[in-house]
C-alpha cells in the first residue's frame, strides 16, 4: 500500500520555562537546553536518542523567540534549519499544528509525526526506538493515533493517566491497547488505585500519527485553528511568512492538544482511534530537582555533588555547584543549587514548590532573577 512509504519526522516540543528548576532554569536558557543529567544538555539527549531512527532534516523543534539562538547552538545544523518559532505560546494544540503544515509542505504531502518533550530523560535509549518503530506501525493506517504510556511505580498525582482496555490488539513484542480515556491529575487515593489497577499509564506527552490523521482531526474539533492555520499554509516559503505568522498565531486557542483531540476521539464511538503502547523504557520527566536527586543518588541516602565537596555526618543532599567548594555538616534531604546570582535552598520534598519562588519573582518585576 502506498502508505508505507510515508517518511517518518519528529517535533520536538521545546518552548517550555521549566520554572521549578530555578534558579539554573532561566527564561532564556530553560531546563531542556540545561545539563540536568550529565554532560549533554535534555535537547541534545533527545535528538540524539531519535539520529538512528530519523535523519536531522526530519526533526523539527517548535520553541520561541528568546530561546531560538541557545537553542539552535546545541543543534545539529540540518535540524536547526527546522527550527519553528512562535511568536507567541499557545499550548501544545498550535504548537503540532504549526509543525504538522510545516512537515506537509516540506513531504510535498503525507509523513509520519512523532510529537515529543525536549526535556525528558530515558535511561533505555534502545528500546525507546524499539518503541517509537511499533508506534509509527500502528499509525501507517489512516485515522490511527498511538500514545505512550508509562507504566506507575508510585502513585503519582503530579501526571494525567491513561486508561487501557484489559486485551492488547496484538500479541508483538510491544502490545498495543486501546485507550478507553485519558484521566486528569487525580486525587492520591485515585491514584492509588490506578496503581493498584494494573490499566493505568503515565500520560508522558508522546504521541504518533500521520500528518492529515492529525490535522483531520483538528478540522473536525478545532475547526477555527484549522482553518487559521491552512490560511498560514500557503505564505511558507515565502516573504509574507513571518508578518503572516504573527498576525495569525496569537488568533489561535491556547488548549493542550490532549483536550483538544486525544480525549475526544478516545470518547467516539465505532471503531477505536487513540491506542496506548506501555513503555518501559527507564523515563523520567525529571520534573524537579528532587527527582534529579533520585535520578543521581545509586544508594539510599547517599549526597550528589555537582562539583568538588565533602560531607560529614550528612545524607539525602543534592548540592549544586559546580565551581565552588562546598562542605555540608549535618543536614538531610536538602537541595541547594549555587549560581552566580542567585542561591536555592529547600527540603527536598518541598521541591515542587520552587516554581512558586519564580511567580513571586515576577510579582516584585525580578526580571535580572528570571
């Protein structure tokens, strides 16, 4: 069938702030173009994990104006030409939109899409391929959408679930289920018995069809940005492109494209849409600087130096400076991360909370802060 000539691209989301990573994490230099978890930055990890599967011309990256010039500095240069910039953020929905007429016109028509974060970490880099080859297989059928779905070791309240159905499509090395709905953050004792359950997946933001499964759907759901969009689609490539762009863009509705379209066409009736891979694949969304701490420490209670330190009578510290000397006496469970300007110390379980300390930065117009 002529569908499986479809070539395969990726669109790397990349236009986040990653504001619970301050005070390293900056408008300009935010968490995915930062050395979180290495030497590497989250944005080289990521194209480097898909350059097997998928030349550089083919990946795509959507990020914004303030972040465009660090960002294309950590790309290859074939993929920096794809770099997409907004003019203004508007959700994730706008974002894929914008990169899926992008892709069109340059297969001059169909492609497979791989949507994916710029800043998270897969300890299994392999068998993340492994996984991303099974998705686009499930997609080559128009109309196909697949996500994938972490398998919860906690009862986690900070991410949205999926729920499959109890039979796998097929019995393949990687099973494929039907979603039967996506679930908001819950409650701890939903998340319980999510756990419990044994049908509930970690929604990681991940997410596969063919270009026109995407943008029919977004002509059937989100018919006005559809329509703002295709009328953005004939200025590329040319002069009118950027006064096109930003007299368009702001326009359109700022919504996640997982209200947008997956949980609707999860809900359809008929024949199912929305399918959901479990990927074990050593993820983590490395979303605070306490799950740096877990993603480091190989032993319980062991400290994390970023550079040269020492500790007496001390446990459970991540201690970031990479510069300076630092010496800890007696504390546990503490994060405290160093920069030039500014200096972060927190309980490790109060983590989540340091993106409160940018809002009220804001609040006091912080601008050399953020």
């Amino acid at each position: 069938m002529a569908h499986k000539e479809l070539k395969i691209h990726a669109v790397i989301l990349a236009g986040g702030r990653g504001t619970r990573f301050w005070p390293r994490s900056r408008t300009r230099m935010p968490k995915q173009l930062l050395n979180i978890t290495g030497k590497s930055t989250m944005l080289e990890q990521t194209v480097e994990r898909l350059r097997p599967l998928i030349p550089l011309d083919r990946i795509w990256t959507v990020t914004n104006a303030q972040q465009r010039v660090s960002l294309c500095k950590q790309l290859p240069a074939a993929a920096c030409k794809r770099v997409l910039t907004e003019p203004v953020g508007r959700n994730t929905t706008a974002a894929i939109a914008l990169a899926a007429i992008h892709v069109r016109h340059a297969a001059n028509g169909d492609a497979l899409l791989a949507i994916l974060p710029a800043d998270h970490y897969i300890s299994q880099p392999r068998a993340y391929r492994q996984i991303l080859r099974a998705a686009f297989d499930v997609v080559r059928e128009p109309r196909r959408m697949v996500v994938l779905g972490i398998p919860p070791t906690r009862p986690d309240t900070g991410f949205g679930y999926i729920e499959r159905t109890g039979d796998p499509l097929s019995a393949t090395q990687f099973p494929v289920y039907t979603v039967r709905r996506f679930t908001e953050k819950p409650a701890f004792e939903a998340a319980e018995r999510y756990l419990a359950n044994g049908n509930y997946h970690w929604n990681a933001g991940m997410f596969f069809w063919r270009v026109s499964t995407f943008l029919e759907a977004l002509n059937l759901y989100q018919p006005k940005t559809f329509r703002a969009l295709e009328s953005l689609a004939v200025h590329i490539g040319k002069r009118s492109y950027q006064a096109a762009l930003k007299k368009i863009y702001p326009m359109l509705e700022n919504i996640s494209v997982d209200y947008a379209i997956l949980e609707r066409a999860a809900s359809e009736t008929g024949e199912p849409r929305v399918f959901v891979i479990p990927a074990e694949v050593g993820w983590s969304d490395i979303g605070s600087w306490a799950a740096v701490y877990e993603l480091l420490a190989k032993q319980a209670g062991e400290n994390i130096f970023a550079g040269p330190g020492t500790a007496i009578d001390a446990e459970g510290n991540l201690l970031w400076s990479p510069k300076k000397f630092i010496a800890a006496i007696g504390i546990r469970g503490l994060i405290v991360v160093d920069t030039p300007d500014a200096l972060l110390i927190c309980p490790r379980e109060r983590a989540q909370d340091v993106g409160k300390i940018v809002k009220e930065l804001e609040k006091q117009k912080r601008k050399d802060l953020l």
